[in-house]
C-alpha cells in the first residue's frame, strides 16, 4: 500500500506563478523526500527534511513538515516552464525502504 | 561518472517467456532496488538489496526474482512472464539505508528505467 498520497494529482500554472504540492503519509516517519520525474526519465532527488526539522529551503524549492498531521507540502516559486514534471514524495519510516507516493502531475504554461 | 544504469530500456515478451533486467552503479552504493511503476500507482518496491550477497523482499515480490553477486550490480529476473507484469522498472541505489539516519547519504539514485510490455 502506498504510504504518501500527493494532493492534487493534476496541476496546471501559468509560468511565474507559485506551485504547492501536498503529501499526507500514514505512519512515523524518519524522514521524508521529494523526487521530480521529467516525462519517459527517471527520478531525481530534490530535497529531503528530517522528522525534527519543520520547514527547509533549496533554491526555488520550499518544502514543509508537520508530524502532528502526518503531512508535508513542496512550493515551488516562480515556476517556470522546465519544472513541467511530476513530483513525488517518500517516506522512510524506518529499515531499508522508502515508499513513494502517487504523485502530482504539473504543468507548467507559458 | 554514469551513475546508474539499466539494459535494456525497451523490451517486448510473450507470456511464459524469461528476462532478466540488469542494473549497474558506479558509486560504490551499499544499497540497491528495484522498483516498479504503474499508471496511478505511483513506484512500488519489488526487491532490495543491502550488500553484496543479500537480498530481501518488498511490497510486490511475487513473479519476481533478484541477484546481488556483485556490488555494483543488482539483476532482477522475470521466470514465467505474465502481462500483469508490463510496467516500467526503475533501478536505484543509495550509500545509507533508509530509516537508521537521515543525510544526503540516504537520498535514492533512479536509472532511466526499463519499458518492460508483456503480450
């Protein structure tokens, strides 16, 4: 069963406007990912924040943890047409695995 | 530095017939998975391996087989194809496991993938 489940699955921008993913998991968490994933390639790791850690920033990239609703948010700023992509989030929650999410499918228009 | 790899990319069988799908790394990764993803599904882990040697399962491991007998390799097999199994694999791997620490250590490094269609 998947752990994190992205909200929404489909989002279209405007280029320049701001994007906001959410992700809810189920379980505690060790820490939790964000992975990009061009059209036909394969995932590319964003950012990762720890349980302990609430917000952390990566360039154009803001992501948000709040353990006490078991949910995290990735903001994109000032997309642009290249972050066409789909976004997805992982979850360790301990052992060796991470499990991913359904994903978020954006579109970014110019 | 090529990261990792994965042969083929593209693959047609008929069901009942074997494959083996092959993934190499370059960077001395402890730690290697298979992954599969399917529309609406998201990735789905059907093996891992934390060493040479060692393998274990994951959530979708039936149908399947792996063999890490070196390193920087990690074979996932199909013995019976059937067309459930058509999907898009994904190889990664990793220095740290996931859930004992939390650095760039544990972050998963994908392959291009492998187009697996099974008639």
């Amino acid at each position: 069963s998947q752990q994190g489940e992205e909200d929404p699955q489909a989002l279209s921008i405007q280029e320049g406007e701001n994007a906001t993913m959410n992700c809810s998991y189920k379980t505690s968490i060790n820490n939790l990912q964000w992975y990009r994933q061009n059209s036909g390639r394969g995932l590319v790791h964003l950012i990762l924040i720890r349980s302990n850690e609430r917000e952390k920033h990566s360039g154009r990239l803001r992501v948000t943890l709040d353990t006490s609703k078991k949910s995290s948010s990735l903001l994109i700023t000032a997309s642009r047409a290249a972050d066409t992509a789909s976004y997805f989030c992982a979850t360790a929650e301990g052992g060796n695995k991470l499990t991913f999410g359904t994903g978020t499918q954006l579109k970014v228009e110019l | 530095n090529a990261g990792v790899t994965q042969t083929p990319k593209f693959r047609v069988l008929k069901t009942g017939q074997s494959m083996t799908l092959l993934c190499a790394q370059d960077m001395n990764h402890e730690y290697m998975y298979w992954y599969r993803q399917d529309p609406g599904m998201g990735l789905r882990l059907i093996h891992y391996s934390v060493g040479e040697g060692t393998t274990a399962k994951g959530e979708v491991p039936d149908g399947y087989n792996v063999s890490r007998l070196k390193k920087q390799n990690f074979l996932l097999g199909l013995e019976s194809a059937a067309p459930s199994q058509t999907s898009v694999y994904f190889c990664a791997s990793s220095r740290a496991p996931q859930g004992v620490i939390s650095s760039g250590a544990n972050v998963l490094t994908f392959g291009a993938g492998s187009r697996l269609t099974v008639l």
